[in-house]
C-alpha cells in the first residue's frame, strides 16, 4: 500500500459535524505505511470532541477498504480559533446566561468547564454574576482571594484544571455590593481583560440571570463566539429564557444551544421517573438546539457546595454523563462555527 492511496481514503471520510473530508479540512497530520500496517495520525477540532469514536471507526473502515490489515488511529487536538480571536491569547469566549435566576447557570457552567479540562482543553471560567457570585464556592475556593502578577494583572485562582475568577474572590464574603452600571461595566471588563488568563481554548463566562448592563457590557466589548442558554422545562421559566435569547439574538451573538437543567426526577429508592417541570419543555424555544437534558439530583448540589464539580466527583452519574455530553457537543458546536467561515481547502 502506498501512502497517496491511505490519502485517497481518507478523503471519503467525512467529519460528522463538519461535513467535509478529513483531508481537504487539514485534520490529517500524518500518515505512516509500513507492510500492512497503517498509522494514521488525526488532529481533532478540540480535545472535547464528542465523535471521536465514529471517525475512529470511519477511517480504520475506509483504509481497511483500500487494502490495509492493520490500522492504528492516533488522535491529538487543536482547537480551531474563530476568525478574530476573542481576547488575546483567549480563543473562545462562550456566555453561559439564563432568564430566570436558580434554574441552574452557574452549575451547569462549572461543570462545563471542569469537563472541557478534563478533556484536555485549556479552560477558563468568569463569574460575571458580580451581584451573586458562586463560582469560588462550586469550585472550592471561597476562602481564597485573587492576587496581583507582576505586571500588576488580576492572577485568576485554579481548581480542577480551570483557571477562574470570582467577585466572590474579591469582596468580603457575606457582603452585599451595591454598585451602578458603570461600575459593573468596569469590573466585568477587568476581568475579561485586566486578567492573566494566559493562553485559553474556550473562556467560559457566568452571566448573571436575566438581561442586564452585564449581558450587554460583555457582548459589545469582546468578540463572543456564541452562548448558551441554561433554564428549567417549565412555562415561567421558557418565557424568561426566550427572553433572553432574544437578547442574544439583537446583540448578534450566536446561541449554540440550550440546556435544560432540572429536566427529570429518577427517585434513587423506587428508580420511577418523574417530570417535575415537565420534561423536554426546552423544545418550545423554537429552532434552537437542545444540547443536553440534566436531571435533578441530589449530588450535583452536593457536589456543588462540596466545591467539586459532579462531573469530576461523580462522572458516573446520569447528571454527569448528561453535563459531560452538554460540554462536548458544545464544544463540537464550537468548531462547526470556527471552520465553517473558513474558505474551502
Ligand atoms: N441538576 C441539578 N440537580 C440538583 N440541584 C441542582 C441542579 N442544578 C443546580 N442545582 C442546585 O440549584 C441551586 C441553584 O443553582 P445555581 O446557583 O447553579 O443556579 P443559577 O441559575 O446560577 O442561580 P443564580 O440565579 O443565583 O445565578 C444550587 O444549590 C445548585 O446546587
């Protein structure tokens, strides 16, 4: 077998998402023929990449087809950055935002994050709910405060792989902020920017409930890939979170899907199920893509105020599972956006 008919192969092997051959979209990074053996050497859009299985089985299928025995797929990943880089040194800026308050945000955030880490990305999370900020609890770090680098910029703390900041890393705990607009304004933007976040795949920011000065503070001073909308099934809370897709939507931010949090209720003793808010009501936020179902349970709240997100304290559970497959399609959602503005190779 020679090289060019491995390569011959791979361009029949489409990316699922991406819709296009590995070839043509640079994901190939190394071929190697040796007898009947064939090493094939697969760069993934991002570490989090939720097909990672099924182009594993579609190239050992279609270099199998060409004559190799023995195919042996190695994977490493990069993740695509968007035509503008969001931040220096920052690739993705993804705002996780909801209408109501308590549907869930800030859990579903740290745990996308701590997942996407976990992974093998290079994580950031921003609590921009400056008024009632949870991040350091969830991430076990309330005690902690924010120190200064050299060059005088805040130096984000880091727990589980994710480098995060908090107000409530800032400001004494207990205690009530009082602030206007224009304050708010400042403080947001000197976490986005005044920031050592370092190099970042994705910089994944808690917004506060609603549709605030924050919201729009974030969306008009940096290069946003796009948001997700977190929120329960039930009516009160679907109309809120329309609202705040709309305000997405007139900010010209893209929204990479939803999340419904509280979907379900499996009760540990008798294993019924129970749709307390009503199950799949995220589907009435018409067109958009529902990225993950997560039930309610016990020891993601557990889990929270322990300081662990359930991803990493409990990833065998049915919460886990389902905030680990939100993270990964997101990120799959991520670099579907990133290449598609990309001119065809
Ligand atoms: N799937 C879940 N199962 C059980 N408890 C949950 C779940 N999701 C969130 N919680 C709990 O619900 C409470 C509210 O969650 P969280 O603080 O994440 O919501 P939020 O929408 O960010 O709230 P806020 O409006 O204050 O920003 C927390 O105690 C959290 O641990």
């Amino acid at each position: 077998m020679h090289q060019d008919d491995v390569l011959a192969a791979l361009r029949t092997v489409n990316d699922p998402e991406l819709h296009r051959d590995l070839v043509s979209l640079g994901m190939v990074k190394g071929v190697r023929v040796d007898g009947d053996r064939v090493d094939v050497h697969v760069e993934l859009t991002t570490p989090a990449c939720p097909l990672r299985g099924t182009i594993e089985a579609d190239v050992r299928r279609a270099v199998e087809a060409a004559g190799a025995r023995d195919v042996r797929v190695e994977f490493s990943a990069r993740v695509a950055p968007p035509a503008q880089p969001a931040l220096p040194g920052v690739k993705h800026v993804l705002l996780v935002g909801s209408g109501k308050g308590g549907v869930g945000k800030s859990s579903v955030a740290a745990n996308i994050a701590a997942s996407l880490a976990a992974d093998g990305a290079r994580v950031g999370l921003m609590d921009a709910d400056v008024y009632g900020p949870s991040i350091a609890h969830m991430m076990g770090a309330s005690g902690e405060k924010v120190t200064a680098t050299e060059d005088r910029k805040m130096r984000p703390l880091e727990r589980h792989g994710v480098k995060f900041i908090s107000m409530g890393n800032l400001s004494p705990a207990g205690q009530a902020l009082v602030w206007r607009g224009p304050m708010l304004h400042s403080a947001v933007q000197q976490f986005l920017k005044d920031a050592a976040w370092g190099e970042l795949d994705y910089l994944i920011v808690d917004l506060p409930p609603g549709t605030g000065d924050v919201q729009l503070s974030i969306t008009q001073s940096v290069n946003v890939t796009g948001a997700v909308i977190v929120t329960t099934p039930q009516d009160v809370a679907l109309i809120d979170a329309a609202r705040a897709v709309d305000m997405f939507r007139k900010a010209s931010v893209p929204i990479l899907g939803v999340v419904e949090n509280m979907s379900y209720f499996v009760a540990p003793d008798t294993g019924i199920t129970y749709d307390i808010f009503g199950r799949g009501g995220a589907r009435k936020l018409g067109g958009l893509t529902v990225l993950g179902e997560v039930p309610l349970d016990t020891e993601v709240r557990q889990d929270a105020d322990g300081g662990v997100p359930s991803v990493l304290a409990h990833p065998q559970s049915a919460a886990s599972v389902a905030l680990r497959s939100v993270a990964r399609t997101l990120a799959g959602r991520v670099s579907v956006q990133a290449l598609d503005v990309l001119p065809m190779v």
